[in-house]
C-alpha cells in the first residue's frame, strides 16, 4: 500500500472502532431492559402469590383464590417458556425465542413496514460485520461465527 492509504485506512479503523463501541452500548441498553422485564415479570408473580394468601386466610374467598392460583400458574409458565409464549410472532423457526428479541421490537407493523428480525439481532449482525472488516484491516484472521 502506497502512504496515502494509510491515512484513510486508520480513519476507516477508528470509525469501525467508534461504531463498535456505540453498538455494544445499545446492545448494553437492551439487555439491562430485559433484565426490567424479567424482575418486571416476577414481581408480578410475587404480588400475585401475596393475593392468593390475602384470599384464602383474610378473606376467606375459595373462589377468588382458586381463580389467582390459575392466573399465578399461567404466569409461571410464561416465564418459563419464555418470549415465545407472550408473543409467538417474535420467533423464527431456526433459533430459540429469546428475551431480548421481544424488548427489540416495536408493535407489529408499527410504522407500516414488517420488520422480519429484532433490533438485537440487527445489532448482533451490525457487530460481526464491523468485527469482520476491522480484522481484515488490521491484517488479522477472521474470527469464528458466535453461536446465537
């Protein structure tokens, strides 16, 4: 390479840096709102669990407690399938459902446009991209694909 490359070359490095950099954060920020969701979601489970017991020993009321206990049984499984049960669209069939891919999403069609893929999967994407190209700038061996 002839010295007028390089210069353009370490800006093109340090602009891959920088997107690198940007994209970790917003991929940082959607995994602390999955963690939201999830204590989110348990205290719900929690507070559902403490009206269960306010219906059966202070008010004595079978009926309503036994109509809690379904909606704290259905909760349950919810959090334990995951994103998949609380909306089946999210999910493709090639990978599990995760939690981040229902935070990485807007309502369906939300601005008139079905988006096939979430925001967290786009970002994954956008990562490895970068990660590929500044190790091909820098002369470095390819790295192998992340399992997702």
């Amino acid at each position: 390479m002839s010295s007028t490359d390089d210069p353009s070359r370490q800006r093109e490095i340090e602009q891959l840096e920088q997107d690198l950099a940007n994209l970790r954060r917003r991929y940082a920020a959607l995994e602390q709102a999955v963690r939201f969701l999830r204590w989110g979601f348990w205290g719900y489970v929690i507070v559902l669990t403490g009206l269960i017991g306010w219906a059966v020993i202070i008010v004595r009321n079978g009926n309503l407690a036994v109509a809690l206990v379904i909606l704290l049984i259905i909760l349950v499984v919810g959090a334990r399938i995951g994103p998949g049960a609380l909306r089946p669209s999210l999910t493709s069939l090639d990978r599990k459902p995760r939690w981040i891919d229902a935070i990485g999403r807007g309502p369906p069609r939300s601005f008139g446009v079905g988006v096939k893929r979430s925001e967290a999967t786009a970002i994954e994407d956008m990562i490895a991209d970068r990660q590929r190209r500044l190790a091909a700038l820098r002369g470095e061996p390819p790295e192998a694909e992340p399992a997702r």
